[in-house]
C-alpha cells in the first residue's frame, strides 16, 4: 500500500471516525482504525468500530497501491493532527515482529514535510465487518431537519444507564414529518420537522429516481443519544446532497451521509407515552423576549448554584412582569425583574435552573411562551414562530 493525501483531509476524517475507538476495548483490534486504501477509485476509507457504534468515512487520495491496514487509534491521530498542514505519504510495509523472528507485522511509515514517523499495525482481516443491512427499509431524511430535530432534543436525553430507553431520542418517521422526543423523567422536549417526499425499501433500486408509487408506512424507534451526537456531528461536516439515506431493521440503524457512513444499535424496550404528558388547555399564558429571560436566568444562576439550584418565578398579571427571585441561605440573594405579556391570574412558580436553562437555549425565536396551570403541574414553553416544539418542564415545589 502507498498513498498521498493532504494532512487536512486526513486530520478531518481521522478525527471523525475516532469517536467510534472504544476507550477499553474488549479486543486490541478494535482499538484500531481501519484503513484502506483503493487505487482504482483513489480514495482512502477509514473505519472504526466498537460493536456498537461504527463510523466510516472516505476522501480523495492520491493512490499508488491498494492495501489496508489496522492502526492504533490514538497514536496515528495524535501524530496526524500535530503535523505540518501539506501533503503525507502512507506506506506499508512487513517487518520481523519484535522477540519473534519467525512471525512478521505490519509496519506503517508516515511522511511528512516535517519528518518521518513508524507505527506497527494490524492485520486488517481481524478488524470486525461493519453491519450491513440488506432487506431492511431505506428513506432519505432532510439534513437541515435532522439537524434541527437533534439540536431540540439531545439534551433532554437521560445519562442514567438503568434507564436505558431514555438515553436515547425517539425518533417518529412519517410521510410529512418528523418528530423527535426525549425525556429524562424530570423533562421533554418534542421537535416536529417537515419531511420530503420518502424512499421505501421494495421499490428503490434505483434509490436517485424514486417512482411516485413509493410510499412510508409510518415508523418510529429509539436512537442513542451518543450515536446522534455523532450523527450531528457527521452532519456538520461538507456534504454532497441535502439529503441522508437512512436504512434500519429491528436493532440496527444505519444513517449514510455522502462519504460518511454510521451504523448503531437501536435501543430496545417501550418509550413512554410522552404525548399523554402534554396538558392540552392552560389557564396562564406568559410571552416573553427569549433572549432577555435566558440572560437573566444566567445571571441569577450564579446564586442559584451554589446550594439548591432553584430560580422563583412571581409572574404579575397587573404589571405585566415577571420577577426572577434566588434566596440561597448563608449566600445570598438576588431578583431580576423581566416585562412579559401575562394572560391569566398571577402566579409563584419555581423551577430547576439547569433544565431552564436548557430549554431556554434550545428554543430558536427571539420570543416565546410559557404555559401554565398551577405551580405543580407542567409547564410548556414553545417558540412563538419557527420551528414546531414543545418543551416540557416540571415546577419544583416551593417550601415556605
């Protein structure tokens, strides 16, 4: 194997598939990139792999020889993105494995305008076959509404492994939406974004041209957070259509984005019914300057951290206001004071800073609204124009 590339290409790449390198793996293998060089095509693939989340990518090269090797992951991205911006040559080569004459390795030369580095490989045979899926179905998903639908929900997702099912978004496909949902128990967030005209599996051979009969029987199934950060990520990155292929079968996802490919495992178990947990009607309606009570929220937070974390909310329907109030015992306190447009009785309310904080970001307007009934049952707030989502937060109960 030989091939030049441009330290860049390689960096960018190498940093994106790296993600996927298990921290301990369970076999030294997967403690590898794999690489692949192709000369008929002049490209390099490179791929890693955890037996749960694989990510794959490719760019141009210029290639002399095919080959493959598997290289230690931190090493060979250490290396890379330390080295001068131009081009690299990558060759490969056998060499005696050290106190074992009789058994060889794979020897990696690495150079660069600025020196030479060695690194001993792997064979790439014992680096694990990302999943295929062949008979599952495939759609195409808008790249900006995924992006949004992430940006809306990811944060809201548990951390808690015993709940398993909630450390990951439920993702709804429908013929003219979608929908993402997560919850950790203490708060959801719901995005709804519209959805271009889907592939089905039976009828996309040729997956460019879709014939008009195609039709999306309505799916939804449970992603891993950590395999959407990625996901998002990847998406970030240049890409060659507006548009990203998504195949899945019972227990396995896999999302194709130009060069870019990720496969993951879905999570198994019942989501809840979170739709049940939006109250329909309302007794209070606050709009506000998003921007405004988000700055406020922060400055107040200072206080708030240092012991209970709690923010009070005294919304007064006479002056059309609202007072941000932090009383930290042995600290100290502090109040904000916001103009709102308040429909509905006055009302105390107390809330969790972080989860508000949150939402308040999550929430793309400059104005929106809060929903209220009473200071112990849930409270909405939704952008007022833009993107269609609901955010869901739990008051916190207020001791006298």
């Amino acid at each position: 194997m030989k091939l030049t590339c441009k330290q860049g290409e390689l960096n960018t790449n190498l940093s994106l598939v790296s993600r996927a390198v298990p921290s301990r793996p369970t076999h030294p293998v997967l403690g590898n990139v794999l690489l692949k060089a192709d000369a008929k095509n002049q490209q390099v693939c490179l791929t890693a792999f955890d037996l749960s989340l694989g990510l794959q990518t490719s760019f141009n090269a210029n290639v002399e020889a095919d080959g493959a090797i598997a290289i230690p992951a931190k090493l060979f991205n250490d290396i890379v993105s330390r080295l001068p911006e131009g081009d690299i040559t990558l060759e490969d080569s056998l060499t005696e494995a050290d106190n074992d004459p009789e058994t060889e390795s794979i020897l990696i030369t690495l150079t660069s305008k600025s020196g030479q580095y060695k690194m001993r490989g792997m064979n790439p045979d014992d680096f694990p076959e990302l999943p295929q899926i062949e008979a599952g179905m495939v759609i195409k998903l808008p790249v900006e509404a995924l992006i949004e639908g992430l940006r809306g929900s990811l944060f809201a997702t548990s951390a808690d492994e015993t709940k398993q099912v909630l450390t990951g978004v439920h993702l709804m496909v429908q013929e003219d939406n979608l929908e993402f949902a997560a919850t950790d128990g203490h708060r959801l967030a719901v995005v709804e974004t519209p959805n271009t005209k889907p592939v089905s599996a039976e009828n996309s051979e040729d997956e460019e041209n879709p014939t008009s009969e195609d039709t999306l029987s309505p799916f939804e199934l449970t992603v891993p957070a950590r395999t959407l950060k990625e996901l998002e990520r990847m998406l970030g990155l240049p890409q060659s259509s507006d548009t990203v292929a998504l195949r899945f079968e019972v227990g396995q996802i896999i999302f194709q984005g130009g060069n870019h490919r990720l496969t993951s495992r879905t999570l198994e178990g019942q989501y809840p019914a979170y739709r049940q947990l939006i109250p329909r009607q309302f007794q209070r309606q606050v709009a506000i300057d998003r921007r405004q009570l988000l700055s406020a929220v922060e400055r107040i937070a200072v206080l708030a951290d240092q012991k209970n974390n709690i923010v009070k909310f005294d919304i007064d329907e006479s002056a059309q206001k609202i007072a941000l109030t932090v009383d930290t015992q042995d600290v100290g306190s502090g109040t904000e004071s916001l103009a709102a447009q308040v429909t509905g009785d006055s009302i105390e309310i107390a809330f969790n800073v972080k989860y508000l904080i949150d939402g308040l970001k999550a929430l793309s307007t400059s104005d929106i609204q809060l929903q209220i009934n009473a200071a112990n049952t849930p409270v909405i707030l939704t952008p007022l124009g833009g993107l269609k989502m609901t955010y869901l937060i739990m008051p916190v109960q207020i001791r006298d």
